[in-house]
C-alpha cells in the first residue's frame, strides 16, 4: 500500500551516500504516490540539494529554539523515476 506522509528524523548527511541513495531511489519510491508527503528533520539547510531529485517542491522552516538550529523539510510531489 503506498502512504500518505512519512516523518523522518533519519541522519542522512552522516550515513554513508550509498545508504541515502537506497532509501531515496529504492525505498521510498515503493510507498509513495505522487501526493504524498515526506517531512525530514536535519540539523544541515544543504540538504535541500539531495532532496531535490526526489521531490519537485520543497519547503525550509527553521527551527530557531533548537540548539544548534535546525531545519525543517516538508517535502511535496514525489518524482518517481
């Protein structure tokens, strides 16, 4: 069945590229739609760039009381390849 929102807390910048890329190329795709959702907590603003092969609208909020800021990415229109 596919879902409509996955939250995410997984530490993607310090895992291995190849684990990130299973996830987002192997994973994911297997219970998305296109409208789902995928939200992903991360301590890193940069990792919008590897977000959007997968997704084609992304939204930032920061998350300024969190020491050391951190951002949220709430993540639309899955682009299933």
């Amino acid at each position: 069945k596919k879902v409509d929102l996955i939250i995410s807390g997984l530490p993607f910048k310090s895992l291995p590229l190849d684990i990130f890329y299973y996830v987002t190329k192997e994973f994911l795709p297997d219970f998305f739609h296109k409208d789902s959702l995928f939200i992903q907590f991360s301590y890193f603003k940069n990792f919008e760039k590897m977000l959007l092969d997968n997704f084609s609208k992304i939204i930032i909020k920061s998350c300024f009381l969190n020491f050391p800021r951190a951002y949220i990415f709430r993540c639309e229109n899955f682009i299933k390849k």
